[in-house]
C-alpha cells in the first residue's frame, strides 16, 4: 500500500475544508478517531460504514460507488487502521437509525446537536 507524504495528507485535509459546506462535516473530522476506537478494542468485529447522499462530502459516481471528499478522509483512515468496510450511502433517516440500533456502526458526517448528544460516545 503507497505511503502518503505529509505534504499530500495536509493538502488533502484543505481540499477537503475548502470544500465543507456546513459544520457538521468539519465536526465530522474532529471525531474521525473516536469513531475508529472501537475497532482498537474488537479488531474481529468488523465495522460498518453508512452515510447519507450530500455532495461533495458523499455521493454516489458515474460508476454507483460512493464517493466525495469526506468518503475519501474516512477510506484513507480505514486503510491506515486496517479497518476494511464497505461504506454504505442510505436515507439519512435509515442511516441514523442503524447507527443507534447496531453495534459496530460508524455514520458519518453528522452535526453534533445537544439533541443527539446522548446517543454518541
């Protein structure tokens, strides 16, 4: 697997602020690592990605992968943590719900909101 020089990552991390729109996916990458941190603790489990349609963050691609800024941060990370996943796109609704239902689950990018804040670790 290519190493990614600092330079490149930190170019990467700015393509990706520049294009946020909204807060909750610069919330979104303050969190990346705890969202990871269960995985250090249950490496047989295996973690579940989901997400919503919102471009540039997350899309769907000419090819029906997901895509976007933020699907590429959450791929680089998985690589590094050797974390493997498929990063499923759903209805937000849908999306939310499995992540406060199932264990193992990883949702991304939300607004952190003080309505949602109990259901977080």
């Amino acid at each position: 697997m290519p190493a990614i020089n600092k330079a490149r990552e930190n170019e990467l991390q700015l393509k990706l602020y520049q294009k946020s729109r909204h807060c909750g996916v610069i919330a979104m990458l303050c969190s990346i690592p705890m969202l990871f941190s269960s995985a250090l603790y249950s490496k047989s489990l295996p973690l579940h990605f989901y997400t919503e349609h919102n471009p540039p963050g997350e899309y769907l691609n000419e090819q029906v992968q997901v895509s976007g800024a933020t699907v590429a941060l959450v791929r680089l990370l998985q690589q590094r943590l050797a974390e493997p996943g498929d990063i499923e796109l759903l209805p937000w609704a849908r999306a939310y719900e499995y992540a406060l239902k199932q264990p193992h689950t990883v949702l991304f990018s939300t607004v952190r909101n003080p309505a949602r804040e109990a259901h977080f670790q």
